[in-house]
C-alpha cells in the first residue's frame, strides 16, 4: 500500500476533471470546501463547488457513511422557511500518524486528527541507531503510535532527513546510513496502511503552507536544525525538482574559506547555521548579536536570488526561536531587500514558524491528509 507523495503536483483540488476521475476529485472538491472553510450546507457546496445538488447530496451521504463528514443540524440563525441542515468535517473520526525523523538523538511522532491537532505525543531514542537499526526504531515509533489511538487510522506520513523520492524511498540520508531504504514499502507492508514519506523540508513547508496561516503566494519554509535545507510551495504545488534534490540550499558554498561540511565541499551555509555550529560560534563570542546578525546576512545573500527568481511571498525561518528570531531573522530580510528589486520583495513576509517544532509532524499529517483525501 505504498503511496505516491504529493510531491510535484496540485495539493489543492481545482474544478472539474475527467470522467474516470471524478468521484474521487469530487469527494476532494466537497471535503477540501470543508476543511478550508468549515461547516457549510448542501446547497452552499454545490454553489462553491460548482456540482449539481443531487451530486453533491449522494457524495455527501456518503462521506457521512465514511465517517469522514457529520450532520451538524441548523446554523444558530433563525431563517424563513425550513433552515438547512449544516454539514462539517469529522475531524476526530480518524486519525493520522505524524513522524519526524529530522533531530539527530530521537525519534518523534505523534497521533494526529484530521484538523492538524496533536492527540498524543511519543518518541524513542536513537541512541546512535543507523541503517536497518534505524529502520526498526521507526516501525517501532509508528506501533506506539498506532495503539495510542482507538479510532482508525487514514494513513502515516514520515518527514525524513535527505533525498525521498516519490515512492517513499530514502535515496540518501548520511545521518542514518540510509541508501536506497524503501521506508515507504517496509512500513506499509508492515502495518498494511497508506504510507507517505517525504524530506523533512519538504513536509515542514506542508505543514506551514496547510496550518500556518500562509497566504497563497509562493511560499519557502527554512528549516535549520542539524543540517539545513528548504521546501518550497509554488502555484500550490510542492517543488520535487531534478532528482527529488530541490531545496538543498544548505550546501550552497557561503565561505569558500571557511569550515569543511559534511558534504566533503568547504564553507558550505550549513557550516555557518546550522544550530550545532551556530551554538558553537555564539559560546566562544563575547557579543551574540554579531554572531546572528553575521549568520543572517549570509543567509540573506543565499536567499536573496531565490526571492529575485521566484517572487516569493513568504519566506518562514524553522527551528530554535531563540538563535533565528531578533537579529538573525532581521539581517537576512535586510539584505534580501537590498539585494532584490522592490517589485520582487514588496510583498515579502519574512518570519519564524507559527508551528515550532510541530511543523514536522504537522505536515507529515498533511502528507497523509493530501494523498489520501486530497485536501491541504
């Protein structure tokens, strides 16, 4: 039961599709309204929708027989004539299985329902596991998590560091000495569920983009934890990229100069921001805010191109708020603005994550939550 990961196509359901499709897109279309917008009445999804009202009534019978939609009788204003019948998203009925897999000493995960908030929280030490040790901790993690919840679970979603193609196979992961490791295939032949895996980047700027407030703009989430490295939303799809490498920006060199990286290349960003070195730096310094000022405005002369070429919108720093917001997060939209044209960067927001640590495990939900029912 291994799923294709929504990576690279539309997140979003948008109008009408082909036949052999469209019960599927419809459902989307019908549970996308709700999950967005909230409770709405039969009538008001065939207006947004832009279906028939007897299609949309069969449809919604039959997510209410899923369990996935419930009947939450009239709106508390009083009307004319007979009210509508208001229908909104379960978002308790099922749950999710959420993993991250991106700090270096553990292993987290969390049972999540279909509104993107956390039931329970559980994690495991790694206790230096690597290779198919790694492996087994992970199924280990997701059968706690499934007996956490009584209610059934629509599928696990993974964030994991390094290169994950679209079937869920961890090209590279140097932290983990994963090589071609099928995750994706060995969970759901273990556990016989849906499974999605994705770069731990790549889920965080899920995360943000489905329960972060974001706009609808280009949107880039910069996550900055062991290593460093970016996913990007654009026109409402996740960008894969050449290789499923996108977004690798952390081993863009900054410093040809500076530190060997773990990559063999020299003075790469991650030498620079990534916590372990930015840690490193501010205990030998007298004065911490030119160390994070200095960390900010090289950061800002990688990001600065990014924003030139792709107008993005909002641009989320993730991970410790207390290197990355102040000085830090101050310096590099400073310099992105100085380096870019106004009509590039007018419109730019440059924050933290509203999601902190969740933003992970948030979106690996999302991954679930996308690829099963297609919604985000």
């Amino acid at each position: 039961m291994t799923q294709t990961s929504p990576v690279g196509r539309p997140l979003r359901p948008r109008g009408k599709l082909l036949q052999e499709d469209a019960r599927r897109h419809h459902r989307s279309l019908l549970l996308q309204q709700l999950f967005r917008e909230g409770p709405a009445s039969r009538a008001d999804l065939a207006r947004t929708s832009g279906l028939t009202r007897v299609t949309v009534s069969d449809l919604v019978g039959e997510l209410v027989a899923d369990g996935l939609v419930e009947e939450l009788g009239a709106p508390a204003e009083s009307r004319v004539g007979k009210p509508p019948t208001l229908v909104g998203l379960a978002a308790d009925s099922t749950h999710v299985i959420g993993i991250d897999l991106s700090a270096t000493d553990r292993m987290t995960g969390a049972v999540i329902n279909l509104a993107g908030e956390v039931q329970a929280r559980h994690e495991l030490a790694r206790d230096g596991a690597v290779g198919a040790d790694a492996v087994a901790l992970v199924h280990r993690l997701a059968a706690d998590l499934i007996a956490m919840t009584r209610r059934p679970v629509l599928g696990i979603g993974v964030g994991s560091p390094g290169v994950v193609d679209a079937g869920g196979t961890v090209i590279d992961a140097p932290n983990l000495a994963w090589t071609d490791a099928p995750l994706a295939a060995t969970l759901a032949e273990a556990f016989g569920l849906p499974v999605f895996v994705a770069n731990d980047a790549n889920t965080a700027v899920l995360g943000e983009h489905t329960f972060g407030a974001t706009g609808d703009g280009g949107l880039m989430v910069l996550r900055v934890g062991t290593g460093v490295g970016a996913g990007l939303v654009l026109e409402g799809s996740l960008l894969h990229g050449h290789l499923g490498a996108a977004g690798e920006i952390g081993h863009v060199v900054v410093d040809p100069d500076g530190e060997v990286c773990a990559c063999s290349r020299t003075g790469c960003l991650e030498t620079i921001l990534a916590v372990p070195h930015l840690r490193r730096r501010l205990s030998g310094e007298v004065d911490p805010t030119a160390v994070l000022t200095d960390a900010g405005e090289r950061l800002g002369v990688v990001l600065a191109p990014v924003v030139g070429t792709l107008n993005l919108h909002e641009l989320v720093l993730s991970g410790p708020t207390e290197l990355l917001d102040g000085p830090l997060l101050d310096a590099a939209d400073r310099v992105i603005r100085e380096r870019t044209m106004p009509v590039s960067s007018a419109g730019l927001t440059v924050r933290t994550s509203r999601l902190g640590e969740d933003v992970v495990l948030v979106g690996a939900a999302v991954l679930v939550l996308a690829g099963q029912l297609g919604v985000s």
